[in-house]
C-alpha cells in the first residue's frame, strides 16, 4: 500500500513565519513517526509551482500551511500565493487542510470544501496571534510566550495524526488554550495578559468546514 | 471592529505597561513592539481596532469569571 503522504508549507521570512516553521518540526517528527511520506516546502521552496506541482503528483491526504493569507488566498515564501479562491482551490481535493493562517476560513475554508472537494478545512476566521520575546528569535522553540499559542495551535495537526477526528482535534485544541488561559490568568505581569488575550482570541478564531468526523 | 472612545483609551493606558522587550506578532499584518502598537492604536488601524477588541474581549471575561 502507498503511503500517505502529508504536505506542509514552512516559509520563513519573517518573525511570523520563522516562529510557525520552527514550531512545526514537533508535526513534522510525529508524521515522521507514524509512517506519513513529509513533503516540507520550507523557505523559498513555498512557492506556487513548487506546491502545484508536488500536490498534484504525491496527492497528499492532508495538507497543512503556515503563512500569511486573506480571506481569499494564503501565501507561502515571500507572499507568493500558494492558493486562492476561485482559482486552484480544486488542490484541496480528497484532504484534511489545516491552515495556520490569517482568515483563511472567513471564505477560502469553505470554497475548498464546497467546490475543491476537501474533506475538512480547519482555519482561522481572524488573524492568528501570539506574543514572543525578540531576544529569543535564534531559539523561538525556548520562547516561554509564544508556546501557549503555538503549542495549541500545533495540537491540531498532532491530534489528527494520533487518529482523532477533526472535531476532536479542533476541541483539543481549544482545551489546551482554556488549560493555558487559566495558568497564565493568575499572572499579574502585562505579558501575560497579552498572552491570555491572544489565547482567547485565537480560539475564538478557531473552527472548521467539512466533515467533522473525517480522520486521516 | 472597535472605534469606541472609551475602550481605546483603556487598551492605550494598558498597552504603555507592556514591556518594550516584547512583541505582538498579528499574522498578516506583522510583529509589533509596544511603540508601534501605541501608534496603530492611537491612528484607529486596522490592527489597532483589532488590537482594541482583543483587548476588551480579554477585559470582559472577567466580568464573565465573576458570573
């Protein structure tokens, strides 16, 4: 039997996206684990014809951004678009998207579901956010204010790859935040209420089109 | 998005606590220091509106905590 195959995208330039790709490599090992053949489309290699290209022939079954993106379209190295709506969304079709991305469920999550054929789109209605410690930009994965985001966000991807489903993963992900809302609310510092107010927000953020019950 | 007076003037008096050492990374839009953040605000941005509302939703889950 073929394996099956898992696309990500980790651009990395900028503080936004540097800190994504780093915090991916913890997805990146567990897929690595459980048997999946890693397509990563790092740094310049996040780019249109790259991502076309290698879709189209590896037909991934789950596929997973980190970028920035519209409601529209989400970007890879350097704001190249990677997809768009009413474009190439059909590249969606048949897999699980997760998209660590601005807006991308507003109106693109659904599109790739109703028109592209994907089976489930977990994204974002609003901007992802996390607070981080510029001091720390060499080791963003020692950075103790931005993992309560990003830990909770990369346990969507590791939910699904332990087998749950996408509603699963989805309410994992938002009992991670909860978990760390009400550690970091006992903190009096301003960081840390800026963290807790990213936390909020990004799971107010959270959700998902599709089939709830799809696993990979 | 949040264009009230009141709730802007709040979120500026906490956002001048925030330490310069950090920074507040809004995805599309870019990572910004405590100074930039005070000017996005205070000039009704896009992501000072966000950053109001953010804020408020944070301010107002205590008030949900007490209920």
């Amino acid at each position: 039997m073929d394996q099956k195959k898992f696309l990500i995208t980790t651009p990395e330039h900028d503080d936004v996206t540097h800190y994504c790709s780093v915090w991916s490599n913890e997805i990146i090992n567990l897929a690595k684990e459980k048997g999946l053949d890693i397509i990563n489309l790092n740094k310049e290699k996040a780019n249109k014809n790259n991502f076309e290209t290698r879709i189209k022939s590896n037909k991934p079954v789950f596929i997973m951004f980190n970028g920035h993106g519209t409601k529209n379209e989400i970007y890879g190295d350097k704001e190249e678009i990677l997809i768009q709506e009413d474009n190439n969304e059909y590249l969606t079709n048949c897999a699980i998207v997760y998209a660590r991305s601005c807006f991308s469920l507003s109106s693109l999550g659904k599109k790739c579901c109703k028109i592209g054929g994907a089976k489930a789109f977990i994204g974002y209605f609003f901007p992802f956010m996390f607070v981080s410690d510029p001091n720390r930009c060499a080791t963003p994965i020692k950075d103790t204010l931005a993992e309560p985001c990003l830990s909770s966000s990369n346990q969507i991807p590791i939910s699904l790859l332990k087998g749950n489903d996408v509603q699963d993963s989805v309410s994992k992900s938002k009992n991670q935040m909860d978990k760390s809302i009400l550690k970091w609310k006992v903190e009096t510092t301003v960081e840390a209420q800026i963290v807790v107010a990213c936390l909020m927000w990004n799971k107010k953020a959270l959700g998902f089109e599709g089939n709830p019950k799809i696993i990979l | 998005m949040s264009e009230n007076a009141d709730e802007i003037k709040i979120v500026l008096e906490r956002i001048r606590l925030m330490p310069r050492t950090i920074q507040l990374n809004i995805g599309t839009f870019g990572s910004f220091t405590r100074d930039k953040l005070l000017d996005e605000i205070e000039n009704k941005t896009e992501v000072g509106c966000l950053v109001t509302d953010m804020y408020m939703a944070y301010l107002r889950s205590f008030k949900e905590d007490v209920k």
